[in-house]
C-alpha cells in the first residue's frame, strides 16, 4: 500500500491509503467530535468531463463549489476579481449565491459569457470592453498584442520571447506548436520554415494562423504530411473568431 503525507498538530504524518487526511483546527470540529478536514481529494477536470473547456487554468467545479458552500450562504455575493473561465460564478449561481466576475483578458470574459449562457444566464457579448468583433479590428492591432490575443483565443500558452522565437509563437494545450502571422497570403516558405521550427520542438503536429493562405502553403501542407508525417494545419483568423 503507499502512502501519503498528513499533518497533525503541526506535525507531519503518514498515513496509508484510503484514509482520509486531515490537519487538526481548533476552529474546526465535525458532529462525532472530530477535527474536519482540510486536505481535499478532488479529482482535476478531466479531458473526457463535460465542464472541461479547455481553459489552461481550469478548476473543478467540485473544489469551488466546496469553497463557496463553506464561506458563503445563499444570496451572498461572491467576487472572482481573476475569474479565468468562471467555474466560480457558474458554481455561485447554481448554489444560489449573486456573483460578479471579472478578468483582464476579453477572450476569458467571452468564454464566461458563453458559460453562462448553457445555464440559463443571459449577458450580451457586445458588453464585453475590448474584445475585437471583426478582421479589421484585428488588422489594426499591434502585432505582440494580435499574438497574444489569437493564443489566448487558442487558450494556449505563449512564447516568452517575442523574439528570436525560433517560429515558434505559443504551444496548444496538448504541447503542439503554433506560429501566427499577421499578414495575408502566406506562401509556402512560411510553411516549409514551420515545419523545422515543429521537428525541432521534437512533435509531428502544428498549427499556423493568418489572415489567409496562398495555394502554395497548401500544396506544402500536403507534401510534409505525404512525404514527412507532419500534420500542420492552416487555419484563418475570420474562422477563428466565429469560435470560442
């Protein structure tokens, strides 16, 4: 049997699994008289669960609606200030709690929006401050912050250099690689200089975004998968933001 590690009067102990850990509070004690625990087991979101949406830093439905039930009581107003998602506001409103929402990112804000929406709340996306609606709006950005917004829109993670990338501008959240380029019409060089920025990184998939391909990208897509395995996708930004 393994074991785990438990602390007890502050001190560390072990305890054999399936036993359930805990950490003695003076301000906690159960109906038999016991402490109650304060180390949850929550099984994280997996790939397969019906809540999952892909956010990079999603929390289970199960560990907020513990931490609401045990803070708040109904009709109480619960505040996420960095609210990701919304896996807090959605658990607030299904335990009958009001709840205010809020985040930096305009693609966080959308993905509420649409949360929300599958339970029956109603918001307006038109609402959300600074969240591009069109191709020109998205023309007209600068271009770290265009990169920025299409891997988040991606719910992928960036590059921490911005230059000397290596043509590499963020990885998805399965670890493939991406490349975005503001631009129009990209050729088959940006293809066939992509598919050494994907070995390098050690994968056989990646995903390139732009305004639009020419007819020689395509014809390199198809000959690095015929010919290589690699598997690159071309995807445009118009189609990019029809989806959540």
């Amino acid at each position: 049997m393994g074991s785990v590690a438990r602390k007890k009067q502050g001190v560390l102990h072990r305890f054999k699994r399936g036993e359930e850990p805990f950490l003695v509070s003076n301000r906690s004690i159960s109906e038999k008289g016991v402490p109650e625990n304060d180390v949850w087991l929550i099984p994280f979101v997996a790939p397969s669960a019906k809540e999952r949406l892909g956010y990079p830093t999603q929390k289970p439905e199960a560990l907020l609606e513990r931490i609401i039930n045990a803070s708040s009581n109904p009709m109480d107003v619960v505040l996420d200030p960095m609210c990701g998602c919304g896996t807090a506001i959605a658990v607030a409103h299904r335990t009958g709690r009001r709840w205010i929402g809020i985040d930096v990112s305009p693609i966080a804000c959308k993905v509420m929006v649409t949360r929300m929406k599958k339970i029956g709340v109603k918001i307006a996306e038109s609402d959300i401050v600074g969240l591009p609606k069109s191709v020109e709006e998205l023309e007209a950005m600068e271009p770290f912050e265009f990169q920025d917004y299409i891997i988040k829109k991606l719910y992928g993670r960036p590059s921490k250099s911005k230059v000397g990338d290596f043509g590499v501008d963020g990885w998805l959240t399965n670890g493939e690689p991406v490349q975005i380029k503001q631009s129009k019409n990209i050729g088959r060089n940006v293809v066939d200089n992509f598919e050494t920025a994907i070995r390098r990184q050690g994968k056989k998939a990646g995903l390139i975004v732009a305004f639009s391909f020419g007819k020689g990208a395509n014809e390199e897509v198809a000959r690095a998968k015929l010919e290589e395995g690699l598997e690159i996708r071309l995807r445009t930004v118009k189609d990019l933001l029809k989806e959540i």
